[in-house]
C-alpha cells in the first residue's frame, strides 16, 4: 500500500500521457507509485493491482482511461502482447555482449532507458514467449512478451527517483504497434546462441517472466544517455 501522494493528478505521468498512448493502440496503465509494477487507488491509498495482465488481451474501455486520469502519481506501464508489442531489455555494460546481441536484434525506433541500460520495442508473433537470460547469476536479457508489462517515461523511476526516458525521436506517442520493427519467432533461440560463448546455459526448464523490468541496447544511445 503507498499512502496518497503529494502531485496532483493532472500533473501525474499518466494524467499527461496515457490517453495519447491508448490512442495509438497500446494497452496503458497505470504504474503505482514507488514501483515498478502496475496498482490502483483505492480510498485515498495506493495498492497493487493482481489482475492487471487482463490488459495483455484487450484496451483500457473509455471509462477506465477517464478514472485513471484522476489517480494522483499514477505513472506508466504498457501491458504487453496486445497489439503484438514486445520489448527486449538488455543489461549490460559489456562491449562485447552488445554487439553480439546487436547482431540478432533488429535496431529498435523506439527505445527508453531507466536506471541503466535501455528497452526496445517490437512486435511480434504469440509464438514469442517472455522469457530472461542470465549469466554468473546476472540477468542480461529479458525478452518480454505476451502476458508481462514495462514501465514507460515519464513515469518516476523508485531507486533513481528521476523518470523513465526516451532515447529515440519516435516513442510509443507517435508509433503505431504495427510501425514497429518486428522480431522473429525464433528470437528467444538467437539471443540464446548470441550469449553461449559469453557463458551462458540454457536451462533445461525455461522459466517464464512474470512481470517487465529490465534494460536495453546500443551503445550509442547508451552514449547519449549518459
């Protein structure tokens, strides 16, 4: 539970973004302050929301949208697998582990950055399942697809306490889903092959992602960031 934040509701992320966002096609909502993960007010106070991944399947309705508006603090995640958008997030300050993945990814137009490392958009088929990849117990990759979310700028980040940003001219307010770039089917399997002679292992069971946190690519934009 967050108790009822200081910012007024036309002033949160999702007051000033979210409709815009849901227009192009993307299921938007609201990020609980504080967190990385999606919540409603209830009573004057903050909560999380358990069935948030309804939003994976289908749109905020009209009067969803008009209530979230009001929620005070209330930041950005986009719910995933609607519309086919995917992200990939890549966390690594690694050179070497960039440019192999660089090599399987395609450039995403869009593309945010966090704490540290970057998100980048696609789309892509329900044959794409969410899946993360970790090396000596560091995770580097999480494929995030159908039925896990991300949280999007401006929304305030909880360990940096400064917002999300964007590191490309397109964002999700000027994208459609289907000028995404698209990602293929196999992409969990390439990412895999990219990172073996980095030390990474297949597990013999692959673990789904639960929810979307994560990182990015390209060391350029890495470069603009900081």
């Amino acid at each position: 539970m967050t108790a009822f934040a200081n910012k007024p509701a036309a002033d949160a992320p999702y007051a000033l973004h979210g409709e815009r966002i849901a227009d192009l096609g993307y299921s938007v909502i609201p990020c609980r302050p504080g967190s990385k993960r999606p919540g409603e007010f209830i009573a004057g106070n903050w909560y999380g929301k358990f069935s948030w991944s309804q939003y994976c399947d289908r749109a905020p309705t009209e009067y969803e949208l008009r209530t979230w508006t009001r929620w005070p603090d209330a930041g950005l995640c986009v719910a995933l697998g609607f519309n086919d958008v995917i992200a990939v997030d890549v966390d690594t300050d690694d050179d070497a582990m960039r440019s192999a993945l660089s090599a399987v990814l395609p450039h995403s137009t869009v593309t945010k950055r966090g704490e540290k490392g970057f998100t980048a958009f696609y789309r892509g088929s329900r044959k794409i399942e969410p899946r993360h990849f970790d090396i000596n117990k560091s995770r580097i990759v999480d494929l995030l697809a159908y039925g896990t979310q991300t949280v999007i700028p401006p929304t305030v980040h909880p360990d940096t306490q400064r917002p999300y940003v964007w590191l490309t001219d397109d964002t999700l307010e000027n994208t459609h889903p289907r000028d995404l770039p698209e990602l293929p089917d196999d992409i969990a399997d390439q990412i895999a092959d990219a990172l073996e002679p980095f030390g990474y292992f297949a597990p013999t069971h692959i673990t789904r992602v639960s929810d979307g946190l994560g990182g990015g690519i390209w060391r350029d934009l890495n470069t603009q960031a900081l």
